[in-house]
C-alpha cells in the first residue's frame, strides 16, 4: 500500500517535470529596430520587402584627422553620442559614463565608439585631441571624436544638429543652457548594418547598465550574422 | 507625575532638536549632488584630466580661503590639482546664500579622504564679501 503511493507519487512527480523536459529552448533575444520602416513591393510581384531604417549619410574627420563615413564602421556595432569639448553641464556626466562602457570593450575589436562635437566652431581637431587624451583615450581608432566641421564648413552646425536627430537625440544651441547648448545625453547603439538598435539615457545609471548588457547580445547577432555569411 | 513630565518633556525637546536641525543637516550633500556631482563624480573622483578631482585634492588645503569665492564666481583660468593642469572652465553659482556655501563647503572638507576644519557662516561670509 505504502509502495503503491510512493509510486504514484513518483508518478505525479514525473508528469509534472516532464513538460519542463520538453519546452522548446527559448529564443535568443534579439534588440529592436529603432526607426520608421518602409515597405517596398517587389518588382517580381513577391511579398513586399521591409526596410528598416538606418542611420544617414555621414563624414566627419576625428581627433586624428581620420576621415570617417558610414563605411568605416561597415560590419561592426557602435555606440554614438553627442558631446561638446567646453560643456560643463550634463556632458562630463555621460562621458564618464560612456568610458565605463568603453573599458568593458576596450580590447573588443567588434564594437568602437563615437563622439561627435556639436560645437565644430569651437571643437576643432586639436581641441577634440586634447580632449580625448585627457579623458584617457590614447587610441582614436578604438573611440572617435569626431566633428563635421574640419575645413570650418559653414554649414557643420546643421549638420550635425541633424545627424543627431537621427541618432535620436536632442541638440540646439540654447543661450540659458550651461556652454550655450541645450542636448540631452543619449546613446545610440547601432548595428553592423547601420540600424540603431538600442537608445539608453546616460543620465540614469539603470539604462547605462542596459547598455552594457545589451551590447553582447548585439556582437553575438553580428558573430551570427558572420558565421552564417562564412558558410554560404 | 513628575517622572512622566520630565520623560514628555525630553521626548518634545528631541523632537524640536531634530526639527531645528534636519531641514538643512544635508543641505551640502543635497547641493553637492545637484550642482557639482555631474562634472565632479557622486565620489569627487573628477573626469580624467578633463575635470579636477575633489576628493584628495591638495587644491582644497592650499587655496582654503579663496573657495568660497571660487564656489560663487566659477573659474576659467589653468588650474593646477595634485600635479596635473586642467583647463576647462566651471560655471559659477551666483545664487548660493552664505550659508549654502558654507554647508556645501563642509561637505566636500569633510568627505572622500578630506577632513579641513568646519567653516562657519560669518568666517564664509567675510571671505564672500572680498570676492571680485
């Protein structure tokens, strides 16, 4: 008698672990795909194409006179934020934050970084130098300062006011604003093909965080992407 | 009666003794990390060479008197901390009372590896009223 309960006990126990055996493993987590989408009916009649945005045209000369276009980061993640050299405001904040994320990826040649100036009047190469050097960077290649105004191009204000739009983020010149810019510190976090894929306020210590945990999920899409790309 | 007297009494004395005191007891802390922790670190640690640390800062010791007028005025000289030149300029904070800055004063001297003497308003306000 004892036995027979024992059993079905046992039973029991076994039906219910059995569904837990058998659960599909979970999908691997994937990051959005910050942006409007278009959609494209095929020539051949096909199901329509989805197209996801991406960022923009851009060139921009960093801190060592390096040109830098959207080809340069071709096949590996950024992280990108907007900055200015003299901004005693929210900037020091989210630099300081940025560089923790940078010393975790700082050896990862998967993922670089990128600040651009939103005073390119003022920010010019040597100033974007100094500035980098003094916040312990010594290789441009791994985090680009970078501005859109080298040839003092009267036009490199609205240009990156506008790139900046679509990193999402907020810039104006704003004569209240501490340095006479009013932006908000966010940072982009975007993809081997040009997709932002991740938007993390630096201010607040929880996203910066996300960041830093979201970033691997990202390199291991891309590692993916790669492998799959080796294979064909 | 008169033990229970005594013990209401000291009760409503602790009472209004914290009362006098907590409004402004972190009014350096609270000022600290609304004015000056987004350039100087939740620490006082600094930025790389970009912003001058707070804490440990032989600059604090050697330029004691001129602080408070520094804290109003801001500064957009070179200014040297611990060996090393920082050239970016810190905004001024004109609005400060006396007393603010003598609270916030004594915060920052007595934090992160930092023990000046405690300032008091009158000594903060004469050095206040020298600035340019």
């Amino acid at each position: 008698m004892l036995l027979n309960r024992l059993l079905l006990l046992a039973g029991l126990a076994a039906t219910l672990a059995a569904p837990a055996c058998t659960e599909k493993p979970k999908e691997v987590a994937r990051l959005p795909i910050m942006g409007e989408r278009d959609v494209v009916p095929r020539a051949d009649g096909g199901p329509a194409d989805t197209v996801f945005a991406t960022v923009p045209r851009f060139r921009l000369i960093d801190q060592a006179g390096q040109p830098l276009t959207n080809q340069s980061f071709a096949g590996r993640a950024y992280v990108a934020d907007f900055f200015f050299a003299t901004c005693p405001g929210i900037c020091p904040k989210m630099q300081g934050e940025l560089l923790k994320v940078y010393h975790q990826f700082e050896k990862d040649p998967r993922v670089v970084f990128l600040s651009h100036t939103i005073d390119p009047a003022h920010d010019s190469i040597p100033v974007l130098k100094d500035y980098a050097q003094r916040l312990g960077i010594a290789d441009a290649s791994r985090w680009h300062f970078a501005t859109t105004g080298a040839h003092g191009e009267p036009t490199a204000r609205d240009t990156v006011f506008q790139l900046a739009r679509a990193y999402f983020t907020a810039a104006q010149p704003d004569k209240e604003a501490p340095g006479g810019f009013a932006h908000n510190g966010t940072f982009a976090l975007v993809d081997d093909q040009g997709h932002i894929r991740g938007l993390y306020d630096s201010l607040n210590p929880t996203e910066v965080a996300r960041l830093q945990k979201e970033l691997p999920v990202l390199l291991a899409e891309i590692d993916s992407r790669k492998g799959g790309a080796a294979k064909q | 009666m008169s033990i229970q007297f005594r013990f209401l009494l000291g009760i409503s004395l602790s009472i209004t003794l914290t009362g006098c005191f907590s409004n402004n007891r972190h009014q350096g802390e609270k000022l600290y990390a609304q004015k000056c922790a987004s350039c100087h670190g939740e620490q006082g640690q600094g930025l790389g060479r970009l912003i001058p640390p707070i804490a440990g800062s032989d600059y604090l010791t050697d330029h004691r008197a001129e602080l408070p007028c520094l804290l109003r005025n801001g500064q957009n000289e070179v200014i040297v901390v611990n060996g090393v030149g920082y050239h970016n300029v810190m905004p001024g904070n004109k609005s400060l009372s006396p007393a603010q800055v003598t609270n916030l004063l004594n915060y920052i001297e007595s934090h992160w590896g930092n023990e000046a003497a405690p300032r008091t308003i009158s000594d903060v306000q004469a050095q206040l009223d020298k600035c340019h």
